[in-house]
C-alpha cells in the first residue's frame, strides 16, 4: 500500500485522502450526535431527582417533569400504528412481489415510494383538517384529535418502509425454492404461506422492527393530531384520548424553553431516549439481515 | 419461530382436494390484493383530493405574494424561497461528502472492522428521529458555533439527516457498475481515481442523480429538524445571506394548519399543494432518471 501511494501523483493522493475522510464522517456525526445530546442531556438526572422523572405528572411551568406521560403516549401510538403497518405492509409487499402481474407491479413500486415521499406535515395537516373530524364523528368522541389519529397516521407512513424492506427480503429468497414446492404440488399459496415467508423471516422481521422505528420517531404528523395531552392513561380507551409522544414534547416545547435551564435539559434527555431507542432497532435489524446473509451463503455452499 | 422451511411438506399432502386448495388460494389472494389496495388507494385518493382542493388557491399572486394581514392573506413567495435555498445548502454540504463517503466505501475500503462500524454508522444516521436531529443542530450549530437560527444551522442539520440517503443509493449505483470496466481502465495506465473519475462515476451518474434527488426531497419536506434552526413564525422578507432566518414550506405549513386561528382553509390547501407538488415533483424526475437509465443500460 505504502509503495503505492508514494508513487501516486500529489493529486490521488489528497483526493484519497478526502475521500476517506468523507467515509469516516459518518461515524465522526453519530459520535458528535451522542456527544453533544449527552453533554445537554445528561445533567438533567442531576437536577431531577429519578423518583420525579418516573412520576405521572407531566407540568413543566411547574416543575413537574414525569416521563411517564410521554412514555405512554409513544407506546400507545407506536403499538397502533404498528398493528396498521405490519399487516398491510407486509400483505402489499407480498403482493407486489409474489402475485402482481409485471406491468401492476411497475405501477405499485413507485405508488409506496411516493407515499414514503409525502411529507408528514402535509399529512398531519390532512389529519387536522379530514381525518380526526371524521373520526370524532364517526364514534362519536368528544374529539377526533386522539391516539387513534396518530395511530392511522402513523401506520400509513411506516407502511412504505415495511413494504421495501420485506419486498427485497422476499426478493431475496432463491427461485428454486419456489419452484422445488411448487414441483411438489403445493399451490402459488401455499407455497408463499409456507415456503417463501419462512425463508425470507428476518428480513420480514427487519422490516417490521424498521417500521417500529420509524413510527417512534415520526415526529409533526403525529403531534398534529394527536391532541397534546400528556396524560397518562392505560387500557384500550387510552386509544380514544388525546395524548402526547415523547417526540411531540420536545418539538412542541423545545421553543420555549430558555437555554440551559432543567426543562432544556429534560427535553434532551428524552432527545437521549429516543436516540438510545432507534440504536438498539437500527443494530439489531442490521445483526438481523447480516445473520441472514451468513446462513444463506451455508446453505449454498 | 425455530421451525425450519422445509418442514411443514407433510402438512400439505393432508390438504384433501385441489379443489378446497384453490378456494383457500383465492382467498388469500384476494385478502392480499385487498392489503395493497388499502396501502395504494389512499394515496391516490390523497394526492387527487389535496390537487382538487389546493388548486382554486393557487394563483400568481399566491406563489409570488407576500403574507398579509397575520398570513390569512397573500401569498408564500417567502417559504417557497427559504425553501429552496434550504434544500440548495443541504446540496452544498451533503451532496460532496455523500457521494465522496460512498467512493470510500464502494471503491477504497476494505472490509475490515472500521468499514463495518462506518457501516453501523450510517444506517444509525438514518434511524435518528428528525426531532433528535433537530436538538442536535439546535446544541451544535444555533448555539455553540453560534449561527443563530439560519439558513447555515438549518442546512447543516438537513444535510446530516440526509447523508445515509445519498449514500447508500450512491453505493448502490458505484457498486452496479461490472468490475470489468475497472479492471480495463487499470490495464490501461489509469490510476485509481482516474478510473473512478472517468469510468466509474459517468457510467454510475444515473443511480447517483436518483439518490442525491431522494435525499434532498426528504430535506425539502422535513419540519422538525428546522423547528429551532432555521425556521421564522412570521418573516415578510426575503433572506439575505446564509446566516439569517427563514420562512420555510412545511414549517410555514405547520404554522397556519395549527397555530393560527380564524386561518382561511383555502390557503392552507393551498400551501400543502405547492409543499406536495414541489417534493413529488423531485420524486417523480428520481423515478424517471432511474428507470430511464436502466432501460439504456447495457451491462
């Protein structure tokens, strides 16, 4: 290597080393992310006390700063939008890549693309202004800015992720699979059921655990319509109240709030939370997929 | 979930006649077909209903207008603006150090421990909640190197969110490119970059386009991220250089959707249209290069 470089002109050599560097930067802007949430969140642990922090009240101008409230919201939310997401998602990617005709499946592809690409204010907005009118009328609640709301919403935009991560998965599977059931006179369906999902399991999982994250993470859409209520509250009608995300506490309030004071430092440390949460998703469907990888190239060898 | 695929062949010789299979078939693939509707059939219906009811707000005096009386009046030139020169600075900054970090890993790394933790790196970047990123670029950029809130602090934090975009679609496009291509301008004479430079990034230009438009239309829609560094409530002016505040599309859209009462719904349509169209637009030109490109290719 070293005699190598030394006989390049100046030029390969500065341009390599940009290049390199621009490939460290990566890691160089996760550290300085952690760093820096780290440094302005975690002093907060030192002015609130835990027992405060894990209380049920959320009340800043109060100094009340129970995460509970928030914790719950996120979960509420999340746990719908997830039982939206997963089915769906995972049905149309099926779909596109088992069942759909060639010329259905060029238009459905850039269909779920598109709707990966909405912006979620604008569908926030939709949500204020059609959906949670028509949820409120529809049951008949007091009000149609609720968890249920950010629910559906947040479903519709975790789908696209769901569906391109389980399609490359199922994608992924070999033809002769497919074609080794189908000799042995399985029908199309239960060769899907039964051989093609299986094989493809941690990329589906993957997908599903992707989507997860970004519905915890989804932040205007579901601040919109989700009512601003940080109130802690369990059990299934949690669903028909309005709530507040973790998400939506920290872009709601983040504004306000003077520079370096306790609720700037608790508003990090959810910064934090969130940060260590979408960590353990993202390493864990990366190890998920790098597994799958390994076992398929076994089996193949 | 330990079961292995090949076992459950025993199950399906009890299934009783092809007949009772074929219904069961239909069945299921008709429940499918109804998942995809359900995921399709709404975006169409939103797209057709935010063009229906957006389009009467729309004029020239709309797109090119200043806001009047608390923004119940006149136009959004100033978010159409700060909007655009948001997603020109992420460009700057993103564009360069995406494509470079992608010709890192695709052309130089090899495949060692720092290369897998580069790895873990970007796909963590692309998981990060735009909120957290929105407190990252508030901490670093608004308050300690103190740009304020600025076209400069908002740039940056987009274009961090952006990079794990514009790179993994950029590695795709350099790696798709046939090895043999490199090796036959290295037999040449070429040197390493020169083969990149001259061989590499044309024949992959296409794919790179397609991911540098994907990733700028996420900046172009993002709200939270520019909540606290970039964004203005209220500015009838135009920005003057990078470092003043802005009026931006989906910050502005927030604002009149939520935080204005007595706000007329005609021109909050509206401003959603314009938001809507401005990043679909983005997306269709992606999907237009990438499939123009794959139908020309000829390796």
């Amino acid at each position: 290597m070293r005699n190598k470089a030394t006989s390049l002109s100046w030029i390969e050599f500065l341009i390599t080393r940009l290049v390199k560097a621009s490939g460290y930067s990566a890691i160089v802007f996760v550290g300085l992310i952690f760093f820096f949430l780290m440094g302005e969140g975690l002093p907060a642990l030192a002015e609130t006390s835990l027992s405060s922090l894990l209380s049920t009240r959320w009340y800043p101008i109060e100094g009340y700063y129970g995460l509970l409230p928030l914790i719950g919201g996120s979960l509420v939310v999340t746990l719908g939008a997830t039982l939206v997401a997963v089915p769906v998602g995972i049905g149309t990617a099926v779909f596109i890549s088992e069942i759909a005709p060639r010329w259905l499946r060029e238009i459905l592809k850039p269909l779920v693309e598109v709707l990966g690409g909405f912006p979620s204010v604008v569908l926030g907005f939709l949500g204020v202004l059609v959906l949670s009118p028509f949820l409120r009328e529809f049951l008949g609640l007091p009000t149609g800015l609720t968890a249920l709301a950010g629910s559906l919403l947040l479903g519709g935009i975790a789908i696209p992720t769901v569906v391109s991560v389980a399609e490359d998965a199922l994608d992924a599977v070999p033809r002769s699979y497919r074609d080794a059931a189908l000799a042995l006179g399985a029908t199309q369906w239960q060769t899907i059921w039964r051989v093609t999902l299986p094989a493809a399991r941690s990329g589906v999982l993957t997908a599903v655990m992707l989507g997860v994250g970004r519905a915890i993470g989804e932040t205007m859409a579901v601040m919109m319509v989700t009512g601003n209520a940080p109130v802690l509250r369990l059990g299934l009608e949690a669903l028909f109240m309005p709530t507040r995300t973790m998400t939506a506490t920290i872009a709601a309030e983040m504004g306000e709030v003077a520079n370096g004071s306790e609720h700037y430092h608790v508003l990090f440390l959810i910064g934090i939370a969130l940060f260590l949460i979408s960590l353990a998703i993202n390493v864990t469907a990366s190890a998920l997929v790098f597994r799958q990888h390994k076992r398929s190239e076994r089996i193949l060898s | 979930m330990t079961a292995e695929p090949m076992t459950p062949a025993p199950r399906m010789a009890r299934a009783t006649s092809s007949a009772s299979r074929l219904r069961v078939q239909k069945i299921g693939f008709g429940l499918l077909g109804l998942l995809a509707a359900l995921t399709v059939l709404p975006i169409i219906a939103v797209v057709v209903y935010m063009i229906v009811q957006g389009a009467p707000a729309i004029s020239w005096e709309f797109l090119t207008g200043f806001p009047r009386e608390g923004m119940r009046a006149g136009g959004i030139w100033p978010a159409i603006v700060g909007t655009f020169f948001l997603t020109l600075g992420t460009a700057i900054f993103a564009v360069p150090l995406g494509i470079g970090a992608a010709i890192y890993l695709s052309e130089y790394a090899s495949e060692n421990r720092w290369t897998r933790l580069i790895r873990i790196a970007i796909i963590n970047l692309a998981g990060i909640p735009s909120v957290v990123y929105g407190l990252f670029g508030m901490g670093l950029f608004v308050l300690f190197l103190n740009f304020g809130t600025s076209i400069l602090a908002g740039s940056l934090t987009l274009s961090i969110m952006t990079l794990p975009v514009i790179i993994s679609t950029t590695e795709e496009a350099l790696r798709a490119v046939p090895q043999s291509f490199r090796v036959v301008s290295i037999s040449l004479g070429g040197t390493r970059w020169q083969t990149i430079w001259r061989i590499v990034l044309p024949q992959s230009l296409p794919g790179i386009l397609t991911g540098v438009i994907l990733g700028l239309e996420r900046a172009a829609g993002e709200t939270a991220p520019i909540l606290f560094t970039v964004a203005a409530f209220f500015l009838p002016r135009l920005p003057h250089s990078p470092l003043d505040a802005t009026m931006a599309l989906p910050y502005h859209l927030f604002v009149i959707s939520t935080q204005v009462p007595g706000m007329p719904v005609q021109i909050q349509y509206g401003t959603a249209l314009v938001l809507l169209a401005f990043v679909l637009s983005m997306n269709i030109i992606a999907t237009v290069i990438r499939s123009r490109a794959r139908k020309r290719r000829q390796w």
